[in-house]
C-alpha cells in the first residue's frame, strides 16, 4: 500500500499548552492526511499515540511542586515534524 500525497498536511490546535501545577491531562487536535505519531521527552508528561489521518491525542502529567517546568511533545509525519512545548506552572 503506498501512501503518495502531493501535499503532506500536520496541523495541531491548540499549538501550544498551558496547565495548571495540578496533575491532570490536555488535549490535542491533529489535521492529518498523512500517519503520524507523538511523543514525550519528559518523564513527567506522557503523550505516545499513532494514527492515520485527523485525530487526537492526551498528554497527561503529574502535579508539579516546585518551579515553571516545561516539557517538549513531537508529532512526526512522513516529512513533517511539529514541536509542541507543554507549561505547567509551578507550586504557588
């Protein structure tokens, strides 16, 4: 099965996210046309899902209690490759 498309689409809404000290998980939109997957480089935040064409996915991470902290989330497709960068406050 060959997957050509003259045009490659990988959009993500929201583009970036912002969450609270509180444990908890976000969502993210994709607009595809192509297979995509999802990372974490964060031990703190989990995100891992792969799909063909519109989707979603779930980062989920853990309360924070210290500082700022900000984890990096890449979704590649074929020849596409997005960075989503995840804040979550710190402890107030």
């Amino acid at each position: 099965m060959s997957l050509n498309h003259p045009f490659e689409i990988l959009k993500v809404y929201p583009n970036i996210g912002n969450v609270s000290s509180d444990e908890g998980c976000i969502k993210f939109d994709i607009i595809s046309n192509v297979i995509w997957h999802v990372t974490s480089d964060s031990i703190w935040c989990k995100a891992a899902d792969s799909q063909l064409g519109n989707g979603s996915f779930i980062a989920k991470f853990t309360e924070n209690k210290g500082k700022e902290r900000k984890a990096l989330l890449f979704i590649k497709g074929l020849n596409l490759n997005i960075h989503l960068t995840l804040i979550q406050e710190g402890k107030k």
